[in-house]
C-alpha cells in the first residue's frame, strides 16, 4: 500500500510517495526528517533563481522499486532499462520565466527515484543512503527547474555546481 509523507518550508511542499516494506520504516524514518530540510533548500534556490516567492510550490518524490521505474523510462524515454532518477516537469520552462504565473499554486513535477540503484550508488560511491537519496532529489529537482546535463558539457557544470550548492544547504540544516 502506497503512502505519504510531505515536508514542508513557507510556501514550498515537498510530497513523499512510497510502497516500502515494514522492514523498511527506518529508511522512511530517516527520509521524513529530511522533507523539510529539502524544502527549504528547494524554496531557497528556487526564489533566488526564478522569483517564486508569491508561489505555493509543490512537487513530488516517489521512491519506486526496479520494475517500475524501467517500465516509466521505457515508456517516456524509450529506454528499456533501469536508472537511478527520472523528472518529469509540469512546468514548460522554469529557468526560462516560462510557468503558470497567474495561478497561486505552482506545481513542478515529478521525480521518480529507484530504491535499489538508491542503494546501489550510496555503496559505490561511498555515502549512506540518505545521502544518495538526496543527491538523487536534488538532481531531479534542477531537471524539473529546467536543466538538463545531458545538453552540452557547459550546462553539466552548471547543473553540479547547483547540486553542490544545494546539497551543501541540505547538509547544514541537518546539522
């Protein structure tokens, strides 16, 4: 059974979706202390780059199991495999200026991150899972505020320096 957790900073909401097992409610556990963290750090980056300060912002994280993010990215992205993140923006151009600014809720999308490659990468590449966990988010919220690494190597830079300094946020507040 699916469930829900939000976190929240002003006016930005962060919705947690997720199906683990009861084995698993520590990791949960761990992931709602940081919805607020990640709020924040959301809300902050995204006023000072977009101006969305007059804005109720919401997006999604669903953490999903290996299955189903590779039917999403078979699907969406005509790729039949499985991968760490997915964004899907509910807003044409963030970055641009381009979004719904006569409506008092903005609404960016959705990030889709899979538990197992979660696990996976936190090994690899040294962190714990929360950690991962949170670059993982943080990646998918700059695809939805409109960058892409994938475009070019300059935009690549663009987009890690903003991770950094997103996830350096994130880590004060969780001090």
């Amino acid at each position: 059974m699916e469930k829900e957790l939000s976190g929240e900073y002003k006016q930005f909401k962060v919705y947690f979706f997720y199906d683990l097992d009861d084995e698993d409610s520590e990791k949960q556990k761990t992931i709602n202390l940081e919805l607020d963290h990640l709020a924040k750090a959301f809300y902050e980056f995204a006023d000072k780059q977009f101006d969305i300060s007059k804005f109720h912002c919401s997006l999604n994280i669903n953490l999903v199991g290996d299955e189903q993010i590779r039917e999403i990215n078979e699907e969406y992205r005509n790729k039949d495999k499985v991968t760490d993140v997915l964004s899907f923006p509910l807003q044409e151009n963030l970055r641009g200026g381009d979004f719904d600014k006569f409506l008092e809720e903005l609404e960016l999308g959705d990030i889709f991150i899979c538990d197992s490659v979660c696990e996976k990468q936190a090994i690899e590449f040294s962190l714990d899972y929360i950690e991962e966990f949170l670059h993982l988010a943080v990646h998918g919220f700059l695809h939805l505020s409109g960058y892409d690494h994938e475009i070019s190597e300059a935009e690549e830079t663009i987009m890690e320096k903003f991770e950094e300094q997103i996830l350096l946020e994130i880590k004060k507040a969780r001090n």
